[in-house]
C-alpha cells in the first residue's frame, strides 16, 4: 500500500505542475487588476494547438513547439488585454461588465477553434526522450515525461517568484496589486504592468500547454475549460497574488485528485471533479483569504 501510495504521488506531480503554472497566471492578473479573465483556459488550449501544428505539420524540433505554444498563448493574452480588458477598464466598466467581456471572449476562442479544427481529440505529438519509463529499485515507475513537467515548473517558480520579489518591474506588480493609487502616485505606469502581468501569465499558460499535451497525449479545443477552472481555484486557495502560494494549491489540487481516483473505488470517478469545489469551500471556510497570505490590500 505504501509503495502504490508512493506510486500515485509521483503520477500527481504531472497533474499538480500543469495545474501550478496556469494558477500563476491567474494570480498575476486576478491580484492586479482584482478581475477573473475567464479566456486563461483558451490561452493555454491555443497555446497548446500552436505548439501541435508547429511539430505535427512543419516537422519542427520539439524546443520550437513549445516556444511556438509561448508565443502564441501570449500572442492572444496580449490580444484579449488590448481589445477586451483594456478598453472596458479606461472607461471604468462595472465588473459585471468585465465578467461578461471576458467570459465571451472564452467562449469566441473555444468556439472559433472548434469550427476550425472540429471538437475531437487529437493526438499531441510527443518525443521518443520524454516517453521512456525508468524503474526504480523498489518498483516504481517514473516517466521521463513527468521529471520534464515537474523540473521545468520548478524553474519556471523559481525564476518568477524571484522577478517578482527582487525587480523593479516585480517589485512594481505588487505595488500595483497592493495599492494601485498609491502607486501610480509615485510614478509607477499601472498599464504596462498590467500588460506585462497578461505576458507572463499567458506564457507560463503556454508552457502549461505542452506539458499537459505531453502528460495526456491528447488535445481539443474544450481542453481548457476544467484546466482553467482548476488553475482559477488553484489561485485563489493559494491567496491571490501569491505566486508561491498559486503553485503550492496547483500540486494540492492535482494530489487531491489523482489520490481521489486512485484510492477510491473506480464508480467514484465520475465525481472527481466535485472534489475540487469540496475542497474549495472547506479551506475558504477555514481560511477566507486562502492558504496563504495575498498580496493585495483587504478592504
């Protein structure tokens, strides 16, 4: 039993990764501009598309797929701030407004891919490197593709949690999200940190793409409905604008999860995603704020 413990794990470290970078970018822009964008889930599905037609159809090497998933998830996050966010935020929309633009534009995006490309699974195209197993000594299995995912999550939360803690581009995000008054009092232009919070964001979703592409083998234009939802808990059980905390919540999520499916009898898999609200609803009981401290000002 321990080692089948074990065992699951390590399989959740996947899940808890791909969860954990799209938390991240949640939390960037849910702490800055105190708004949801709703379209994060079609960010990381585009994302994932571009990095699928890059290698499956040019024949490109598997490093350009996923700069070409970067670029492409902050392609359209660059796209939905300047011609959603931004001009309902200069004409200081209600939220409900906001709510209601960004939900549409999830829907456009998901429904636009689907007339395109139809809404059937498709296989995501993954190297022969990243699909070897490796045995331990006690019996467990590890897949290379797994170590990949969670290694690149960890710089990638290293390499963010230091912007944001040690520049002076990150030390003004979290001016922003705390005070965005006092600091635009004190010089500090809160729309290219909004622009530069959608950039980052909408890239780590793109890597969060090729990692789930690669962990599943599978893609769809509905792929980032439940990813996104998830990542969109993930942030707020980590404490909005707390990015270690974004992640932390993303692999608790993704470990809740896989141990709900895997301990549980099978006819309990059905509901797995129930678990997720449930889970939701006793930590914010417990905890209002969150896991972890946010960085943003509680009125």
């Amino acid at each position: 039993m321990d080692l089948y413990l074990l065992q699951q794990v390590i399989n959740a470290l996947s899940y808890g990764s791909i969860l954990a970078l799209l938390a991240i970018g949640y939390t960037m822009i849910y702490g800055i501009l105190g708004l949801i964008n709703f379209a994060h889930g079609e960010i990381f599905m585009i994302g994932a598309f571009c990095a699928y037609l890059l290698i499956t159809f040019v024949g490109s090497p598997f490093i350009l797929g996923i700069a070409a998933a970067v670029g492409g998830a902050m392609l359209i996050g660059l796209f939905i701030e300047r011609f959603i966010y931004r001009p309902c935020l200069n004409r200081n929309a209600e939220v409900l407004t906001v709510f209601i633009a960004s939900f549409g534009a999830s829907l456009g995006f998901r429904n636009l891919m689907t007339m395109i490309y139809g809404d059937g699974r498709r296989a995501f195209p993954i190297p022969p490197q990243l699909d070897q197993i490796l045995v331990t000594e006690s019996g467990l299995f590890i897949n290379t593709k797994d170590i990949w995912i969670f290694g690149v999550t960890l710089i990638l939360l290293i390499a963010v949690s230091c912007f944001i803690k040690f520049s002076r581009l990150g030390v003004a995000m979290r001016a922003v999200a705390y005070n965005a008054n006092a600091a635009r009092l004190v010089g500090v232009n809160s729309r290219v940190i909004v622009t530069l919070a959608f950039a980052i964001g909408s890239a780590l979703a793109g890597v969060s793409a090729v990692a789930y592409g690669t962990s599943f083998g599978i893609l769809n234009p509905s792929m980032g409905y439940l990813a996104g939802l998830n990542g969109f808990i993930a942030a707020v059980l980590g404490g909005i604008g707390n990015v270690p905390g974004a992640a932390i919540a993303g692999f608790i999520i993704g470990l809740g999860e896989v141990l709900f499916v895997g301990l549980l009898p099978p006819s309990w898999s059905a509901i797995r995603p129930t678990f997720v609200w449930i889970l939701l609803f006793i930590i914010l009981f417990i905890k209002p704020s969150g896991l972890f401290r946010p960085n943003i000002r509680i009125e």
